[in-house]
C-alpha cells in the first residue's frame, strides 16, 4: 500500500510555493509517499448572474495545467505525484478528497494571516479542524529549513 499525502495549492498565492515544493519533497521521501497536488477553484464563482458559461470549467482546465507545469518543474524523477483540479467550496473540497483518497496526511500551505481570516477563519484554519487525517501547516520560517 502506498503512503498518500494531499497538497492542495492556492495558485494565487505564490509566495508558498517556495515552501510547498521543498517540504513535500522531504515529506514524499521520508515516507515513502505519493503526493497527490490539489488546486480547488471556487464554486461560489458560479453563483453570480454575470459569469459566462464555461468559466468555471475553463478555470479548473486552467488550474490544472497549472499545477501540472509546476510539479515538472519543482520534483525530483524520485518523486512520485499526481495533479488534479476541482470546483467546489474550498475547505470541504480539500477535507472530502482527502477522505476519498484515504490519504495519511494533508500538507497546505498558510500564508500570513489577515484580519478577514480572524472573522471567518482561513482555509488551513477549517481544513485542521474538518479534516480526518493529520495536517502539516506548512509556513514561512527563516528559522527551519527544508532539505530535500
């Protein structure tokens, strides 16, 4: 059986990708493990009256692509992965594939919190406390390093 470990990736926040890479490498190959990289597209998009249809569709096309070209780029040959892009609420999204895959541990980035995630409470926030597995909150420290 193959350990799996679930990233799910903002792609509009790129100043986690410096991050992300490096310690799910390092995470893949102390266990073993495949990474299975998400990005998750807002379904809430589709609820406004002025959204063309087929957008949302194309934007999901688009994020996969995306995560695809930068999984080449960033991983190793040793590294084992997968890429997938889907539509839906955020959070639930990343806690409900994360169960489906029967993946052993979630690893998201966290980007510096804003007052708004105070409010209503940032993706990490509700992925830790929804999800079923354990979850790594990976975020920037000049104090740790992640070595590959």
């Amino acid at each position: 059986m193959t350990n799996r470990i679930l990233v799910p990736i903002d792609l509009s926040h790129d100043v986690t990708f410096d991050l992300i890479f490096p310690a799910t490498t390092t995470l893949a190959r102390h266990h073993s493990a495949t990474l299975h990289l998400l990005a998750v597209v807002p379904g809430e998009l589709g609820a406004f009256p002025y959204v063309q249809r087929g957008l949302i569709d194309d934007a999901r096309k688009q994020a996969a692509a995306q995560l695809d070209d930068f999984a080449r780029m960033e991983y190793a040959e040793d590294i084992n992965w997968e890429t997938e892009a889907l539509v839906g609420p955020v959070a639930k999204t990343i806690v409900r594939r994360a169960a489906d895959l029967e993946a052993g541990l979630i690893a998201i980035a966290s980007h510096d919190p804003r007052a708004s995630d105070l409010l209503l409470g940032g993706t990490a926030d509700r992925v830790v406390r929804r999800a079923h597995c354990t979850v790594v909150v990976l975020r920037s420290n000049p104090n740790w390093t992640w070595s590959a």
